[in-house]
C-alpha cells in the first residue's frame, strides 16, 4: 500500500463546541457537541464542567450522532395507505404536507373528543417533557398506554414518596462505605444517571476502599466488580430484606436512639392496624421508665418502648417495633433460606458488616450541623422491587436502612428528587402526630376512584399507584367484567413504543392497536408500534430542539439546557410546535397551558406563567424552566450549559429534621378501607377479586403468586439489561448494536451450567421458552457459572420484534411475552405487575420456518392468534 492509499484518523475539523443535554435515555447528562464549520455534527462527548457526569457519557450518549444522521428517521408527514396493520406490514406511507397532517389529526382526534375524551389512549412518553407527557390531562383524560409504571418504578416510586418524600432514592457516593446493590446496576450499567454513577462509585472504590455486595440471580457488572455477590432465587429478595432484619434485630445491631427519636416506630398501634388515639387524635406510646402510656409529644418522656404489649384507652396494641419483630419471627435465615436460597450464613455475616460498617453512633460536621455518620446503605430497583406485592418489597428494603439509622443520612441511603423546579425547594412537609407527610404521589395526584371507570387501566383504583398500563389488555379482553362502558378508539402516541415495552403477549397489544378506528404516532425513528399508526408526525431530534431539564440526579441539583447544535435536517417539527397546533385546532390551548404551569410549576412565579391563547415554542418553555430555577436568562445557559451543582446538604441530608419517618405505614390500613368502602357503595363487581392482602402496614413473608405456577416450569426466567441498553432507545443505533451483538452474553439464553447439563442440554442448542401466561420465545443457550441455578436470564437485546434492520439477529420472541398482565399478579397497593415468571425450556431441532424465512417470531404468533397457524 504506497503512502498516498494509507488510511490516515480521522480528527476533529475546524468548528465550534456546542453544549447542551444527552437524550439517548431518560436522564440529563450534559454534553459538548462539536459541530464542523459545514454544519456537520462530528463528535459528542461529556461535559466536565457538570458535577454531575465530569465529563462522562455512556456508549448511548456517545452514540446519538448515529440517531441524528440515521437513514431511517422519518423526514416529512406522512399517511399511511394500506389498511392492513400488523407485525411485519409495510404500511405504504405517503408523503403528506404539515397541513394536512394536522387537519387529519384534528378531526379524527376531535371526533372522539367530542363524543367520549375517554375513547382517547394516550401515550407520551417523553420523561425530558413532562409538559408534553401531561398534554392530554387539558381535557381530563386519565388513560395511560405507555409502560411506565410496568417495567419501570410503579412499587418503587410511591414507597419513596413515603419514606423520603421523594421520587427515587440511591445510597451517598461521597461517605458510603458498604454499599448493597440488590436487584440493579446503580453505579455500574443501569438506572440513575448511569455514566455519572459509575464515575463516583468508582472514585469511592478506588479512593475510599468502600465494599460492595451484590444482590440478583446473575452475575452482572455490579456482582464482578463487587466484594461479594449473593446469587439469590428471583423474586425473594423480601424475603432476602426481612432475614437481614431478623438478625439486625435479634443480634441487637440498630440505631435504637433513631427508631426512637425520628421514626414512628414507638407508637402504639392496635389490633385492628390502626395507631391508638386519644380523644383529640393523637398518638399514645409508652414511656419505658415510668411505665405507663404517655402521648407521643409529651415532654416528660423517659424512654420510648420499642417493645412490649399493653393496654391503652380499653385496647390492646404494641409498639409498630413490636409488631414488626412479632414478623420476623417467622423470617430467620433459616427459614428463609428456604424461600431465597441464600445460606444463614451469609446473611448473617452480611449483617454484621452492615451494621458494623454504619458506624452506628458516630456523627460528622457538614455546613455547621451536626450529623449522623451511617456509611452503611442498601440500594435496589426494577430487579427487586417489580414484585406483585411491590410496596411490601420496597418497604422491606428501606426498613433495613431503618435499622441502622441511615435514612437521608451521610453514606446513608438517600431520596432523589424527580425535578426540584426551584432551587430553595424543600421536599418534605409534617404531617400529623409529629410525622412526616408521607409523598407516594410523585407525578401526580391519582384521580377519584369511578365506577364504572373512567381509565381503561383502572388507575384510579390504586390510590397509592403510579400507573398499571398491563392491565389496559386485561380489561380489553373482557370490558363487561370491569363493567366498562366506553371503547377507545383513538391512540395519541409521543416518543413511546408500547408494543415493544408493554408485558403480556403481543398478539394482544397487536389486537388493541389493529381495533383502533386511528393512531397518530410522533416519533424520530420506525418502531415496532410506529408500523401501526395512520399519520406519522416527525419530530426534530435532540441535537435539533430546545428543552430544560433535571431528571433524578442523584448527587446534583439544577437545570441542563438542550439547544440546537444544528438546523433541522428534514422536513420535522419540535414536540411543543407539533402538539400546540393540535391543541389550537382543539381548542385546548388555554387547557394545556394552565396544566404546563402547574407541571412546570410557572404556577409559582406569576410573571412565568403561560398566557391564555398564546402558543409557546420549545426555546421559551425552555427558558422559563431555567429562569424558575435560577432566575438567569437563556443567554448565560446557553454559556454555562446548565446550572448543576453537588446537591445543597440541607436537601440531601435529613430535610426532614424535626419529623418522624414512616416506619410503620398507616396509610395502608385506612386507604385499604376506604377503598373497599367505595366499592362496596358503588357496586363494583369485582371487588372480591381485589388484592387487599396486598395492604400491609409492614412487609410481611408471604410468597408472590410466581412461586405456585404449575411445576412444569420449573425454572424462574427474568430479563436484564446493561449500560447500552439501559432505558430503551438502543438497538436501533447501529453503534449500539455492534457492541451488543459482539457480546456472548447478549446472545444467548443463559443458563447455569449444572442446571444445563441436568436438562440434557449443550450450549448452543436451540430453545424455546414458555410461560404459564405466554411466549414462545426462541435462542440458543448458553451454559454459564454465573447465574442461579433455579434461573434462565434473557438479555433485552433478545426481546425484540424487530430493530430498524427489520431482523432479530440471534433469536426470535420478547420475553415480555411471557409476562403476567392480569390482577392476580399486580400489587392491589401500586399496580406493579410481577416482572419475572415461571419458565419451561423445550429443545428443539431447528429454528420454527417463519424465523428462517427472515419473519419474526410475531409474525407467526400473530397468525396463530388469527387460527392460521399452529405452535
């Protein structure tokens, strides 16, 4: 090769830097876009000006330069003219004017407007744009098909808003010395702020020496990188929480003077789960030293008991303590084991570090407050709390930090907020008896219990829930036995993909969409749910908008801006431009602006607030966010990028200093109550099928409907994802796609070996899985070490219907399919649905005729919905 054909790097060009904020998942990590002199985006890379990330991005972050320039976006509205829909149906779009688009939607939209708002499924799902998320709440509709809730936090964000007050939680990078990760990849490949967790939770690592142990059925990143990994049998990770809390407390390792001072757990609680009050309201404890019951804001307390029975104002009742040590009675690690797998042993020395690693009685000094020291915390997410009973297993993991005092502690376990909106914004509220306000309603108040309802996934029967999107499938399969008296009709989609994201079997899904008299999809890229929509409204993508936004940092505070790096390359619009032309076109501009100032809280600053009758672009939208946080001008943000900084203590640490936390949940008795009270008086039908064991003011050890499947499926199959799949948007971008597909581990069914081996099985053998609710799903396997051996993991990069190449490369099938999508298995208290099932593995010979025909494994499901084929 002569010097003239070598291939030279290439390098930067002349240009400029751009800042502005990553979009590849839900979070705001701030990024430096260089744009060449010609106007080509060439390089993305992290910002090291922001706190949050330092500089850091994960390979999606790296990878949106693919998503801007993809060949496949959409380029212009467009309509489709082929009536049939379904997997694998090429719509035949044609190109249409904005125009035209807009009346289309308009009329179709307005149509059902006017007959029944409810006949409309909405599903937007733009967590960047919460504005644009709430869009259909300017004409009262409630309905949500997006999976939000399902596969995401739906258990897990209401414990937080009442233990925290907040909408996520995570342990404290800068002082946590034994750091349990159970059930998620915080810090090492998944959930908050991926690429700036991993940067600190390296730091305390390397410079700290800080311990992890590492909770799950699979040996993921966090359990190779740990100190310790527990391999545990999916789905008992509450029973996994409670055997640590019996040992906490019978080995007598607990912050005592916390449980006293600034928890509810000294006061009495009756028979009938109900605090004892007196005449006025309020609370009684017992005063250990004078022996007798006292109440609780009495000055003259000597010592509140955190055991014991007695008999107050004609009741029996005992300490919320007692009444959670009378639970865990039951739990020893023994008996657990029998449930987890996971040996006394272990979760006795696991134990005893943690506690003896929170330091239980020392404090430090931050910003002139004294305060307690607990560099000891139990972190978790979907893995372990996307339970059926998913509040009992998230309050199960936070009464371990409990135990030993950590709660908002430094090196404790600590809330996160969603968006703090103002920068003096304080989380936490008092409630009654000295309590803290408990919060379980982080995105939004849960509208009134109706009957017949008024959301098609029943959300407002989970007073407590975020959203329940699965079970919009259940009701549709049978509207009469949820007495419904509507059919929706209309879809309003937004940056969603429910066909991919949503549990149950796709035939299903694909059922629903199909029944649809119109479906209008906004998006960037085809999906899977895009190929069944009517007119394709395309919007710019994140390099080409505005948008101002905070989205759970875990360690920061304040606004990231997005500002366009580059003019739009197609014919698109931004998601502001295209839904207040809807909303104008409905008459629904006033509406929808007075829902983005309560959203948005412009509600608080009155010369922030939208006009009536005024439409706003993403810019101005853009920079009253910033100026509600900071009161600076869009010009310095476009300077400084954003206005992060490492949280304010007084936030992070005990914002609720003069409260008491909620270590026993009332809440869950006389919402229970009222409930069924409701339904008694409006005469729902199925109120006896309702989980109202679910309920429980404390976790209890009862099994999840999982562990009574038939015998046959033997197995316990869950999926997962790591750093370049996490929160979706992924195996479209062929940079993504290359580093997943060169992974084995991202190719194969897992399996342990010894359990491989048992079945007769070798690796690279072709399988399919079933569950007792759904599937198949095709791959082959893979014997490995390092997974459970009650356990088959599927990486997402498996469950897909198709990526923009039109092909599954390695398999054929989603693992949602397999996944419960009815009463029985969602939390009566949230709407979590159960995330993992039962499996049964059957070898088989070749790969089913429509995967070798290049189809996909839906294609064929599809049919034998329709009885044109058979398994």
């Amino acid at each position: 090769m002569s010097s003239s054909e070598r291939v030279v790097q290439n390098s930067l060009k002349p240009g400029k830097w751009v800042r502005s904020t990553c979009k590849m998942c839900l979070h705001s990590c701030t990024n430096l876009i260089h744009v060449t002199d010609d106007g080509v985006v060439n390089k993305i890379e992290g910002d090291p000006s922001n706190p949050s990330n330092n500089g850091k991005l994960c390979p999606k972050g790296n990878a949106a330069i693919m998503r801007h320039y993809d060949p496949q976006r959409f380029k212009q509205p467009m309509r489709r003219t082929n009536p049939n829909k379904g997997p694998g149906v090429d719509p035949k779009w044609e190109p249409i004017s904005w125009d035209e688009a807009f009346d289309i939607c308009a009329r179709e939209i307005g149509k059902s407007l006017k007959e029944d708002p409810r006949k409309i499924l909405p599903s937007l799902e733009d967590f960047q744009k919460m504005h644009i998320w709430t869009w259909p709440l300017s004409f009262g509709n409630f309905n949500c098909f997006q999976s939000a809730g399902t596969i995401c936090g739906g258990a897990y964000h209401p414990a937080n808003g009442y233990i925290h007050a907040s909408f996520a939680s995570i342990n404290d990078v800068k002082y946590c010395n034994y750091w349990i990760n159970d059930g998620t990849g915080d810090g090492f490949s998944s959930h908050l702020h991926a690429a700036a967790s991993s940067y600190h939770m390296a730091n305390a690592r390397v410079d700290r020496g800080m311990k992890v142990v590492t909770v799950e059925p699979r040996l993921s990143i966090s359990g190779a990188k740990s100190e310790e990994w527990v391999p545990i049998k999916p789905a008992t990770d509450r029973q996994f929480a409670l055997s640590l809390s019996h040992v906490l407390i019978n080995e007598g390792l607990c912050d005592w003077k916390f449980l006293k001072q600034d928890t509810n757990a000294p006061y009495l609680v009756g028979e009938d789960g109900l605090f004892v009050r007196d005449q006025d309201g309020e609370i009684w404890v017992w005063d250990d030293k004078a022996d007798k019951a006292k109440l609780w804001n009495d000055e003259t307390i000597g010592d509140f008991a955190l055991t014991g029975e007695f008999e107050v104002a004609g009741k029996r009742c005992k300490p919320a303590f007692q009444r959670f040590k009378d639970i865990l009675d039951g739990c020893s690690p023994e008996e657990m084991e029998k449930i987890t797998t996971v040996p006394p042993d272990t979760v006795r020395h696991i134990a005893r570090e943690f506690a003896e690693a929170a330091q239980i009685g020392a404090t430090i000094e931050i910003d002139g407050r004294t305060l307690p020291l607990r560099p000891a915390a139990y972190n978790y997410y979907r893995g372990a709390q996307g339970r059926k009973k998913g509040m009992q297993a998230n309050h199960s993991y936070k009464l371990v930090n409990f135990l030993v005092g950590n709660i908002d502690a430094p090196g404790g376990h600590l809330g996160v907020n969603l968006d703090e909106k103002t920068i003096d914004w304080m989380r936490c509220e008092p409630g009654e008896c000295g309590m803290m306000k408990g919060e379980p309603h982080q995105l939004g108040v849960v509208p009134p219990m109706s009957y017949p309802p008024n959301e098609y996934h029943l959300l407002s029967y989970f007073p407590v829930g975020v959203n329940p999107p699965h079970l919009n499938l259940s009701v549709w399969k049978d509207p009469e036995q949820f007495g419904m008296d509507y059919k929706p009709d209309v879809m309003v989609i937004c940056h969603s993909n429910p066909l991919w994201a949503m549990q149950g079997p796709r035939a299903g899904w694909f059922d629903i969409m199909r029944n649809m008299r119109f479906i209008v999809c906004c998006d960037i890229i085809p999906t899977e749910t895009t190929d069944f929509a009517d007119v394709i409204l395309p919007s710019s993508d994140v390099l080409e908008t505005w948008n101002m936004t905070m989205i759970e940092p875990p360690f920061t505070e304040g606004q990231c801006l997005r500002q366009p790096a580059v003019e739009a390359l197609y014919d698109t619009k931004s998601e502001e431009e295209i839904f207040y032309e809807l909303s104008e076109r409905l008459e629904l501009v006033d509406s929808w602006n007075n829902v983005i100032n309560m959203v948005l809280g412009f509600h608080q600053v009155p010369e922030l607030m939208l006009e009536a009758g005024k439409k706003y672009s993403d810019k101005e939208i853009a920079e009253r966010k910033g100026k509600l946080w900071n009161g600076k001008d869009l010009d310095w943000y476009i300077e400084h990028g954003h206005s992060s900084t490492w949280r304010q203590s007084k936030k992070a640490y005990r914002p609720w200093e003069g409260m008491r936390l909620l270590f026993y949940i009332e809440d869950m008795v006389t919402i229970r109550e009222d409930l069924k009270v409701k339904m008694k008086e409006k005469g729902v039908p199925f109120i006896d099928q309702w989980p109202w064991d679910d309920y429980q003011p404390l976790p209890t050890p009862d099994l999840d409907p999982i562990h009574q499947e038939p015998p046959e499926y033997d197995l316990y199959g869950f999926f997962f994802k790591d750093i370049q799949m996490n929160f979706g948007e992924s195996l479209s971008n062929p940079w993504i796609k290359d580093i997943v597909y060169r992974d084995p581990v991202h190719t194969s069914i897992l399996l342990n070996s010894g359990t491989m081996q048992a079945k007769g099985l070798e690796s690279g053998d072709i399988i399919r899985l079933e569950s007792p609710h759904g599937g198949p799903i095709y791959g082959r396997v893979a014997g490995v070490e390092t997974m459970h051996p009650d356990a088959v993991g599927v990486s997402n990069s498996l469950s897909r219907i198709r990526t923009e190449n039109r092909a599954v490369r390695h398999a054929g099938g989603h693992f949602n399919d397999m996944l419960p999508y009815d009463l029985k298995n969602t939390d009566g208290v949230t709407g979590q649905p159960e995330t993992a099932c039962r499996v049964k593995i059957t070898k088989v010979d070749d790969w089913p005729e429509s995967l070798k025909q290049g189809g996909t494994v839906y294609q064929m499901v599809d049919e034998i919905a329709k009885g044109k084929g058979a398994h």
